[in-house]
C-alpha cells in the first residue's frame, strides 16, 4: 500500500526531530502503523535551512498553503507555534479535509473548542500528544489508558524550564534572577522566558490535560496562573526545613462545587516522588479512583522526545483514518455531546494548605497575636519554625505551614497579618499540596 502522506509546517527543533526519527525508525513504525508515513512536503520560510534537513526526501515550500491544498496530502503536521498564522494554517487544513497533528498548546488551550468542533464536522482528526509534556504519552494515558476511571486530580511539573531554574535554586542557594540568566546562557531558558517563568505554558498545559480528565472544555481564561519569579532562596531553604521541596505544579482537581485548575508554585513533600523530579524533567501524577495512584516521568522538551509524541499521533492517525469518525477515540475522551459544563472554580473558592513566611519583630505577644487571627477564622496550624534571631537583632522570620482552608477565608486573615504593625515586610505566602 503507498504510504500515507504528511505536509509539516515549520522545521524547527522538533520538526527535525520528527524528520529524523521517521527515517530512522521508519521500518519498525511502518509494521506498527500497517502502512508506510512518508513526510513529503515541509514549508519553512527558511527555505535553505529546511532544504538542509531534508534533502531530497521532500518538496520544500515557502507557502504552507501548498501543502494545506495538495490533495495528495492526507495529514499536516503543524510545528509552527503560537495563535496566529498557526490558528489560520489549522483551520484552513480541517476544512480541506486533512487530518492535523500539533504541538501546540497555547493554540489548543486557547481555541480548542472552535479547533475541535471544526474536525469534527469536517470528520477529521486533531492529534496533540506533543502538546503535553513533550515525550511523556500523558494525553494517550488520560484519554485510552485511564478510561475505566473517574479521575480525581493531576498534578505535574509540566515546564521544565522552571523546573531547571527551581531545582538549581535549591542546590545552589542562589535567588530566581541568578539562576534564570544562567539557564538562559546554557540554553535551558528561553531568550524571552516569559511564558515559562510566569506559568503560561504549564497553564496551557494544564488546561488540555484538565479537559480531557473530566470531560470540560477547555479554558484558558479561567486558570489561575502564578509563576515562579517571586519566589525567594531562602522560602526554598525553610520550606526544606520542614520537609518539603517548592515545584511549580499545574493542578486540575474535581471537587463537588466545581473543577480547580491552577498553577503556582507549591510546597510538596519531599518524600514523595515527584518532588525529586529534577533539572528539565517533567512527570504528572494522577489520581483515579479505581487504579490508584499514577505517575508519569519523562523529558517534556526537545527535538527527539517531542518527535516521539508527534510520530505516535502520526501512527493513531494512520490506523484510523479509514474507521467511521463516530468511532474514533474523542478528542477530548469524552463524546462530543457529553462534555460537562461543570464551572471552573474561582481561586476564592479553592481549598489548600499553605505555607506563610512573616518578618515580625522579636517581642513578646507578636506569635499570639498572629496565631490569634488564624484561629479566630478557624485555620489549623500544622508546624511553624521561627528562626533564631541573630546577636543583637529585633527581626525574626516565622514561618507557619497551615492545615487546609478556602483561599478566600486566607485572604481575608492575610489582610489582617499584615496591618499588624509588628509585621514588617510584606507576607509571603505559598501554596501547599500534600498529594496523598
Ligand atoms: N518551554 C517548555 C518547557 C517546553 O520549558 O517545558 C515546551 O512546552
């Protein structure tokens, strides 16, 4: 049988990933697939460079559009990135009948809905495992592997960037800008790190993965989304103290009022797997009622890992194109018509543990007095640590680790805290998870 044919937009890191490890793989993925998957044709702006990759295994263009309307293409891999041309190129492929494989998580989380209503009217496939997690094959084990269960929450490091610039803080000592300009000159970090480092990605990441656990659409907008650069060395320091180790988690839970989906940094204990994930590695931990406990460990980035994913999509596709589309695997696992309008909880509403640091002043009454306002809204104190003033000094830190509580109700006593006037700086605060 000829083999199926792919167009890939934007050749890239991963696209020459993808281009590399078909041919190299080609044999063995062609007796998984059934069938041959002979990328094409590439478009890149950069002509030359994707000539250079490719050489002469495939018809390089400059216009995408060539690709999206060769009716001999039955597949386009999009690997360009971002919600602009990208979104349009998408679209335009759905509508021309092809099947889309994509890495791109901003533009699912973003315009999953309108991306995933459009494939299925036209009855084709959008496959997106590169989109979460780079190689690790979440998105499969949520939506085929997990099926017999009701998920109860996921909770990953799914940016490994922060968890580069998290894990040299800790071993090093050093503050966030210290270490960020050092990933950024090995090449860890982005030149424009902003999307990692305020927890854009890892809530786009979140938000697919969130869709796909519960049967939600998906939605962006109404992830609380708090990244790392706040964070202090010396809140990595005490937190270590107490037994646990800061990550930045993305978190989708279930609760009976409504779904969570946030992240931020969190406090985890150090005794728990995931808290030793280190450097660029990313793993995602779920809980399902009937099996238990999963975790999932691998690389999240890169030009091989991602390409795994992509090429998995590439195989999905290859052996389903012909079935009936009611009788494919959902996009988002669930039917189309039985997706939940359960709402997306405000941050007020959710409920954790947390972990405040206070710069007070050494004198008698100042502990009860802050210990008095968490009583008085019912908030348990789980361990606290007040750190030995130095010779001669009239400031200390003391840090409290609290039981759980509705963000609102903590909001409200932070306000208090800090008007006291033997609290000297501002209160941090950071979340606490104890993923039992
Ligand atoms: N920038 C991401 C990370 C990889 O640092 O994990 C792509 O999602």
């Amino acid at each position: 049988m000829k083999p199926i044919q792919a167009g890939l937009l934007g050749i890239g890191t991963v696209g020459s990933g993808v281009f590399n490890v078909l041919s190299r793989n080609q044999e063995e993925i062609q007796r998984r697939a059934g069938r041959g998957i002979a990328i094409t044709m590439v478009a890149d702006l950069d002509t030359a460079r994707a000539q250079a990759v490719v050489g002469d295994k495939a018809r390089v263009v400059a216009d995408a559009r060539e690709i999206i309307r060769n009716p001999d293409i039955d597949i386009v891999i999009e690997l360009i990135g971002g919600y602009g041309i990208a979104r349009q190129l998408v679209m335009e492929a759905i509508e021309a009948g092809k099947h889309v494989v994509t890495a791109n998580k901003a533009l699912l989380a973003v315009h999953g809905t309108e991306i995933f209503e459009a494939a299925q009217r036209r009855g084709v496939m959008v496959a997106f495992e590169a989109a979460v997690a780079g190689g690790i094959p979440i998105i499969k084990a949520l939506r085929e592997g997990l099926t017999a269960n009701r998920i109860e929450w996921i909770a990953g490091i799914i940016n490994g960037t922060t968890n580069f610039i998290l894990s040299e803080m800790r071993d090093k000592g050093l503050d966030f800008d210290v270490v960020l300009k050092e990933a950024q000159r090995l090449g860890y970090a982005e030149a424009d790190p902003t999307f990692d480092i305020e927890g854009v990605d890892a809530a786009h990441k979140a938000t697919i993965m969130s869709a796909i656990a519960f049967g939600v659409p998906v939605q962006f907008d109404k992830a609380y989304v708090e990244g790392i650069t706040k964070l202090g060395a010396q809140d990595i320091r005490y937190a270590e103290q107490l037994g646990y180790r800061i990550k930045l988690l993305g978190i989708t839970k279930r609760t009976p009022a409504g779904i969570e989906l946030r992240v931020h940094p969190s406090l985890v204990p150090a005794k728990r797997l995931i808290a030793n994930v280190e450097g660029a590695m990313n793993a995602v931990l779920v809980q399902a009622d009937a099996v238990g406990t999963t975790l999932y460990y691998g690389k999240g980035a890169g030009s091989e890992p991602t390409a795994s994913a992509v090429i998995a999509d590439l195989v999905d596709i290859t052996r389903l194109h012909t079935v009936d589309a009611a009788n494919r695997v959902p996009h988002l696992a669930f039917q189309p018509d039985q997706m939940s309008s359960v709402p997306v909880l405000p941050m007020s509403e959710v409920v954790t543990s947390y972990y405040l640091r206070l710069r007070v002043a050494d004198e008698a009454g100042v502990l009860a007095k802050v210990t008095g306002l968490l009583a008085e809204s019912g908030i348990s104190v789980d361990a606290m640590l007040q750190r030995e003033a130095g010779e001669g000094e009239k400031q200390t830190d003391l840090i409290i680790l609290t039981h759980n509580v509705r963000e609102g109700t903590m909001d409200a006593v932070l306000a208090k805290m800090q008007a006291l006037p033997t609290v000297l700086a501002p209160i941090v605060r950071i979340r606490k998870e104890e993923l039992a």
